[in-house]
C-alpha cells in the first residue's frame, strides 16, 4: 500500500512540475514575442498589425522561429517566418514573400499585435 500511494505521489508532483515548465516557457515566448515587435518594427515601414502564428525555440541556437502574418496600413498582408535572437534583441533573417508588404523602413506609429495566446495589445 505504501508503495502506491508513493507512486501516486511521484506522479503528482511530476504532473505539477510539468505544468509549472510549460507555463514558464509560455511566458518566455510571450516575451520574445513582444520583444520581436519592436524589432519588426525597425525593420518594416507602415505596419498596421503583427498576428502571431506560431513560435518556437531552437534550444541548440538560443534562437526563436516567429512565424507571423503582417498588414501593412494599405490592408495588405502577407505571411512569413523570421529568426530573433533575444540577447541580441535583433531578427537574424526572414523569409521575403511580398516585397509591397514587407517594405524595408521604421513604423513609428503604434500598431496591433495578437500573441499565440490569443491576447491583443498595441504597442
């Protein structure tokens, strides 16, 4: 008896500290994703809105993939990845998909953001 209701403890302090990881890598990635915006945004001129698609960690780089649709103030969009480093604060390439869209620049405006969490702000 002791021995199972040992293993029913292991198992919950494991679930918890799996939860607990999970939540802190979501939180990390919240911050790269807002960290990111700023540096899109020294890169692209007249973006009007960032949606996060999906983002993922390289952990043998340290780098982030950002996977993103952007509109730009004409209402076009266009879909594309690009690499971010958050030491460096500073994107490391991207995929060129829509030359009109993707307009070499600074936006000083403020603009939309949606996060892969699904919260929205303007920054």
């Amino acid at each position: 008896m002791a021995v199972i209701i040992s293993l029913v403890m292991i198992l919950i302090v494991m679930k918890v500290f799996i939860n607990k990881s999970e939540e802190r890598r979501e939180q990390e990635l919240l911050v790269v994703e807002k960290q990111s915006v700023q540096a899109l945004k020294n890169t692209f001129a007249d973006i009007a809105e960032i949606k996060f698609e999906r983002s993922v960690k390289n952990d043998m780089t340290g780098s982030y993939g950002l996977f993103v649709t952007m509109k730009n103030t004409k209402g076009q969009s266009v879909y594309f990845s690009y690499g971010f480093w958050k030491e460096n604060d500073d994107i490391g390439d991207y995929g060129l998909e829509n030359e009109e869209v993707q307009k070499v620049g600074i936006t000083t405006e403020k603009i939309k953001v949606i996060y892969t969490n699904g919260k929205e702000e303007i920054l």
